[in-house]
C-alpha cells in the first residue's frame, strides 16, 4: 500500500515538474523581446499640402456647435428602402433645422460654392490612446443642408436649383475623401458620398431631363478609394503601434498593488512591443500589396482570403507559442477591419453603378439590357449588376458591410 503511495506521489510530481517545465519554458520563449526593426516609410503618415489658412477641414470644423437643443441637422437613414418617400416626410422640418444651424450653412455654402475646396485632415502631433480626433460632426451637417437644398428644390419644380446644389454636395464630399486621413475620417466621407448618391438618384427619377448635367459631376474613383485607404492604414498602423507601446509601458498597472500588481506586469511584459509593432506591419503592408488603383475588389479578397486561413497556431490561430500575447491581440484587432474595405468597394460598385444608370437614359428603352451587358463585359460589375423584367437596376453588393449609409443598391427604372 504504502509503495503504490509512493509511485502515486512520484507520478503526481512527475506530472507537476513537467507542467512546470513547460510552462518555464514557454515564459523563456516570450519574455525576451524581438530585435528592433526600422518602421516601414509606407506605414508612416504624412501631411497633405494644405495651408492651414486655406484648410476647408478646419474651418468647418471650428464651426461652433449650435445649441444643446437645436434639433438636428441630418436625413434620415432609408438604406434598402424608397429614399424620396421617407424623405418626403421629414420634409417639413429641414427649415427649422437649417435656421438653427445657419452659421455652419454659411460656411458650407462659401466653401462649395465654386469649386472643390482644399482641404486635409491634420494629423495628430503623437499617436496614443488619448489622441484627440477631429470634429466631423459638420461635415455630415453640410452635407445635409446641401443635399436637403437640393430635395427641396427638386420637389418645388427647380430641377437647375437641385442641380447646382447637388454640384455643391459632390464638392465636399470630394473634398473630404481626398482630404481624410483617419479610418473615422475615411468612414465619414463614404458615408456623405453614399447619401449624395442616394439623392442624386431621387432628382434624376423627378427629373430625367437633369441627367446630361448630372452625369457632369464628379463620382468617386477607384484610384481616390486606393489613395484613401493608403492613408489610413498608415494612420491606423501608427494607432496599433502607439496602443501596444502603451500597453507595454506597465501605466495601467499603477492602480495595482501586491500580487495583483506584480501579475499586471508579468502580463503587459509579455505584450513584447517589437514583436507586436513587426506582426501588426507586415500584415498591413501585405493589405497595401493587395490595394490596386485598378483593383478595388483586391484588398477585400485577400483580406477574404487571409481570414479562410489565418496564420495557424498550436491552438487555432490564437494561440502561438512564441509572441503569445501579441498573436492574441492581433487576432482580437484584425478582422474589424475587412467591412470597412467592404464599404468602400461598395461605395466604388454603387457610383459606377449610377455613372451607367444615367448614361443608360440615353439608350432606347429596348435595347438598355443588350447595352449594359456590352457595358459592363470584363468589369467588376459583369456578375452583380442587372435589369429585372420591370426595368429596375440591382446591385448585389459585397457582403459584410452593415451600415445605416449604405449607397444605392436599386434604381428605378427609366420611362421607355
């Protein structure tokens, strides 16, 4: 009996001598950190040429915010429905909205009035968890006085009026598009370009005889969303650098004491901030590889593909046995990030989309199926744009891109 003790209890310190075994071992595989490298010049943000004085990004935004109770300066979301109709119906209010905030629509209005204004989002001074963000609150602010300017003309029978004030509409929101330099700040302008589409397609539906003038204003391009998105992973690159650099520093264990304490900075040690800094960059530069001026679908591929079969680890993807804990943070941070790709090719789909809707007016009612198809041989649209038997347009758009802001997928059909 007592022999069969002993071997028990030998057994058991086997058991727990290798477990601690393993585990020293593996504490020596992550607690000495990855050789430094240099940071990519591709991950490194870089300022816009746009004078201060003359930047349109920052004096809309230093457009004092109208009062607490000023009602709200917006169109209501009317994603995947009948835009004009639920726009009807707010109607009544744009008025009293536009009086409350008449400063920032005199702003907005100078702006746009001519041309596309200069205008570049600043970049912050040092990257870190407390960076300030801009205000963009007045960007989508005029955004809605010009595009509630241009609804209400082109229900009072004004169809020049909407026009210009679509013109004014497709100003800004180029000018924040080519100006953006954060993911929020990317984010904002798609979203303004998605609603200026949404109204430039219920003008023309009023007023088919406005399509020659509408076709003459400016659309988003593939080579903007590939400028675009360049910047902000940059942006966001030096974001994921500065966080893990902070988390490394040991300032969320100041509050600890004790054990506690000591156990928060065994854990932010293993964060191991070169090793973090050099997964998070190659895994940006390999989606920049994938961004093309020509190819806006590239990035959502790869990223399709990079999340069917992500590095393999001991345990899935999450856990490696080497640079545990950034493997962890890398897996946790990544995937948010392919649906704003997907908004973007969306964005791209749905403004080449409306480019051929209004061209196709032109084209006798008979033969505009025959046409779109020649149109549409060889481009990225060949398999997701069409004609139903009513003479709608539908776009199937890229899945994952859950949003309120979403750009057209539906045309109506032109008069025969």
């Amino acid at each position: 009996m007592k022999t069969w003790i002993k071997r028990s209890l030998w057994g058991i310190g086997g058991v727990l001598a290798a477990v601690l075994l393993l585990v020293l071992a593996w504490v020596a595989s992550n607690w000495r950190d990855a050789e430094p490298q240099p940071w990519p010049d591709v991950l490194t943000p870089r300022s816009l040429a746009v004078a201060d004085a003359d930047n349109f990004f920052i004096t809309l935004a230093a457009v004092p915010a109208a009062e607490a109770q000023a009602p709200l300066l917006s169109l209501p979301p009317c994603a995947g429905a009948d835009c004009g109709a639920i726009w009807r119906t707010a109607a009544p209010d744009w008025a009293a909205q536009r009086q409350a905030h008449a400063a920032l629509g005199a702003v907005c209005e100078a702006g746009t009035r001519s041309s596309v204004p200069p205008a570049a989002e600043p970049l912050p001074a040092t990257f870190g968890i407390d960076t300030e963000l801009p205000r963009f609150q007045n960007f989508t602010g005029c955004s809605a006085w010009l595009l509630t300017l241009a609804l209400e003309a082109s229900s009072a029978n004004q169809p020049d009026a909407a026009v210009a004030k679509l013109a004014q509409s497709a100003r800004l929101a180029t000018a924040l598009f080519n100006g953006s330099q954060s993911l929020i700040g990317h984010m904002i302008a798609v979203a303004v370009w998605s609603r200026h589409l949404q109204a430039l397609q219920v003008i023309a539906a009023q007023h088919p005889g406005t399509t020659s003038a509408l076709q003459a204003l400016p659309l988003p391009t593939v080579a903007q969303v590939a400028a675009a998105q360049r910047r902000w992973i940059a942006y966001e690159a030096s974001f994921n650098r500065s966080a893990v650099r902070t988390a490394h520093s040991g300032d969320a264990c100041q509050s600890e004491h004790g054990l506690r304490a000591w156990s928060c900075r065994r854990a932010v040690a293993m964060v191991l901030p070169n090793y973090s800094e050099q997964l998070f960059s190659a895994h940006w530069q390999k989606v920049l590889g994938a961004i093309g001026d020509d190819g806006f679908l590239n990035a959502v591929a790869y990223l399709e593909r990079f999340e069917s079969a992500p590095p393999p680890g001991l345990i899935d993807s999450w856990w490696h046995w080497r640079g545990t804990v950034p493997h962890i943070l890398f897996a946790v941070a990544m995937p948010q990030y392919k649906g704003y790709f997907v908004r973007s090719a969306n964005l791209t789909l749905s403004a080449q989309a409306t480019a051929l809707w209004l061209k196709a007016h032109g084209q006798p009612a008979a033969a505009r199926t025959t046409w779109l198809v020649a149109q549409l041989k060889g481009t990225p649209l060949a398999e997701r744009l069409n004609i139903d038997s009513q003479g709608q347009w539908k776009l199937r758009e890229l899945a994952g891109s859950a949003s309120d802001r979403t750009p057209p997928t539906r045309w109506p059909a032109w008069p025969a």
